[in-house]
C-alpha cells in the first residue's frame, strides 16, 4: 500500500490484471484544511509524475488542481474536498489500452480526415439529348499519400469526381477500384501529409455506445458536420435497392443525403463504419446505417491492390425468374429462364445455353436470381457447382466450374 499525506490507493485485487484503484480521502478536522492544501500539491506533483510514466507503469489515473479523470472506463468525477470519505475507482491501464475523446475532440482529431466528393456523369435523356448530372457526397482519407474510401453508389457512373479538402482544397480523383456488392469504393489524389483516420475494431461494437457522424450532409455548404448518437443495434441486415444483403451497423446519429461515404466514429476516434444509407419516410426518425469498418478493411486492400475484389465467384449468365402462374399458362417448368450467358463465362464453358432454364443448383430448388447468387456465394473461384437445367422438356446436369468476377475492375 502507497500513501501520499491525505491520499492513498491500493490494489483491490491483489495485483490480478485490470485491477481496479480506490482513491479516497481520510477525514480531515477543521484545524488541518490549510495544512492539507499545501499537502494536496505535494500529491499532485506524485501523481503527475506517475501519469507521465503511463507507458511504462500503465498508471491508470490523472489528478490536477482538485480533479480526478478517469481514462479507461470513461469515468469523471470531482474530488471532494469535505470532511468525509469520497471513493473513485478506475480501471487500470495496460498496454493498447486506449484514452476515451470528448466529442469536441473527435471532431477535430477525425475532421480533417473526412472530405467532400463532387461528381459529375453524362447521361442520355429519352429523346436522344445528352445531359450532364452532378453529384456530392462523403470520402474519409485512409493513407498520407491520398487514398480514400467512399461508397461505390457516390461514384458511380461518374465521368469526373473532385475531392474537396476540409482546408477547402479541391483535387481532381482518380477511381481506384469499386465493389457495388458491399457499395465501396476507394479514390486516389496527388497529395501528401494528409491527415489520416484511425480504422477501428467494428465487431467490438455494442448497442448504446457513442457513434459520431462527420461528413457533408446536402452538400458543400454543410461540410464537416458533426451529429451525435449512439449505436442502435449491430449485425442488421438490411435489403438494398438492387436485391443485395448487406449486415449493416445501425445509428440514430443525424445521416443525411451528402453523408454518403463519410465516417461513423466511435468515443476514442476511430472509424468503426462507412455511412451509406438511412430509412426515410412519415413518422420514421433517427435510422442509418453505416458499413462496418471491418467488412470494408479487406474490401479496401483488395480494390487498391486490384482494382476489384479477387476470389469472387462467378456463373456468368443473365436470369428472368419464371413465376408458377407464368410456367402453367405456357406449359413450362417454374425456375429461371437463361436470358442471356456470357461469352467465355463459366456456363457457357459447362454448356449452359440461352433458353435453357434453370430448376436447381447445388440439388437445391431455385426461382429466384437471389438464391441462386446465394448459394454461388457459398463458393470461391475455381469451386465448382452443380446446375440443373430443363431443355426441350428434359432434365440435364451441368458441372460448373466457377470463374473470378473481374466486371467490376476499373481500366484507367
């Protein structure tokens, strides 16, 4: 046991590790409060002097003036100075232990490394005419020398993107790689020195913890706002627009259009998602969703390493679903018709042919794209998989031998 004049702390678990530390205050009669001040400032020199060993001791506590601060458990009390018995106590620190950030902190350590994307693509309007279409949304800065993550929605279609610095300094981008199945991508600028988000631990995350969203809600005008929530729930998943499943981080933390491919923040200042959705509607409030950091940290390498997403697997055909009504009136068997299969793709390969439709894969009966895709994405490149077919009014089998998906690469 350690004592410092009116102040002493002692390990509650018998040096076990995370112990906790008491602090308390003896009782103090009114004729030693002077002697006691001058005292306070011989424990305060102590103490600041065990904090400045923290790396080494893994000191787990900060006293200044008349304040205790706890730095693990996000705890913060004020030291009494009454004639009574007042108890703190702290976790430990230990090695990789990190120090919880005020959310003013956040945003000015995570900030800078949230920028602005602008986009411009062409489209062709009914009548033939061309028009041009801009668009905005979010990035977050993941290297010094100018890599950027965003959403592949953000990007997508984009003849020319822009990335604007929170200095207010625009850069023209160049598309790195992009992954519309988990709606990633990753840009590149000419820039150094830049300021650089922390990637955090994602599957570490709990309902009710803090959840930060910085990005440029509608805009330029609004960038680098800051909205404060909490972690509504982990593991959601949620159906995107194109029929695709994604398990999504959920936050009541203000998500707007402009927000898109901005960072969701945790209390110590790390990236723990990638804002890209919200439910909007009468009487809905308060529900974005937000990627994972750690579904998108393999994404990332793969897309700048790449350009695309080595190992996914894929059939290579184009699917139109056969309702049962539609198979009765037309004397067809239900499954999904074979519209189109791509030229050197793997059915074609295995001798899947146009017309051809499919009942079952994997010995599993299929109507829809979606299950089909799912029990495709059980499967790496080179796996192969069974598909059955009926053609001409007989069943035949087709060993298919998976092909890597390289359509969504990115020629620059």
């Amino acid at each position: 046991m350690s004592e410092y004049n009116d102040y002493k702390w002692y390990d509650e678990n018998n040096g076990e590790e995370n112990k906790n530390v008491h602090f308390y205050t003896e009782t103090v009669t009114e004729n030693k409060k002077e002697k006691r001040k001058n005292r306070m400032k011989n424990v305060a020199m102590v103490v600041m002097a065990a904090v400045m060993l923290t790396s080494v001791a893994t000191t787990g506590y900060v006293l200044y003036e008349d304040e205790i601060k706890g730095t693990v458990s996000n705890i913060e009390r004020k030291l009494s100075l009454s004639d009574k018995e007042t108890s703190f106590k702290f976790q430990q620190l230990t090695d990789g232990d990190k120090v919880p950030m005020s959310t003013v902190d956040i945003a000015t350590n995570v900030g800078p490394a949230v920028v602005g994307i602008s986009t411009s693509a062409q489209y062709m309007s009914f009548f033939g005419q061309m028009y041009e279409q801009e668009g905005s949304g979010s990035g977050i800065i993941i290297s010094s020398d100018g890599y950027i993550v965003t959403n592949n929605h953000v990007v997508e279609g984009a003849k020319s993107i822009s990335v604007i610095l929170n200095t207010g300094e625009e850069h023209s981008a160049t598309l790195v790689g992009t992954d519309a199945k988990t709606d990633l991508a990753v840009l590149k600028i000419s820039a150094s020195d830049l300021t650089v988000a922390t990637l955090g631990d994602s599957s570490v995350c709990s309902a009710g913890e803090l959840a930060v969203a910085i990005g440029n809600p509608l805009g330029q005008e609004l960038a680098g706002t800051v909205t404060v929530g909490d972690i509504s729930a982990v593991n959601r998943s949620i159906q995107a627009d194109d029929g695709t499943n994604m398990i999504l981080l959920q936050t009541d933390a203000a998500i707007n259009p402009g927000n898109s491919g901005g960072a969701l923040v945790n209390g110590y200042g790390e990236i723990i998602g990638i804002n890209t959705m919200k439910f909007s509607g009468n009487g809905v409030e308060g529900i974005g969703f937000a990627i994972p950091v750690n579904t998108a940290k393999p994404i990332i390498a793969d897309l700048i390493a790449n350009g695309y997403v080595k190992g996914r697997p894929l059939i290579g055909l184009s699917l139109r679903e056969i309702s049962p009504e539609l198979a009765a009136v037309n004397d067809m068997p239900a499954g999904l018709y074979v519209a189109d299969v791509s030229k050197g793709g793997a059915a074609e390969k295995a001798g899947i042919r146009k017309g051809d439709i499919i009942v079952a894969v994997q010995d599993k009966i299929v109507e829809s794209a979606k299950e089909v895709n799912e029990i495709r994405d059980k499967y790496a490149a080179g796996d192969t998989i069974k598909i059955e077919v009926s053609r001409d009014g007989q069943k035949k089998q087709f060993s298919v031998i998976l092909q890597e998906d390289t359509t969504s690469r990115v020629s620059n």
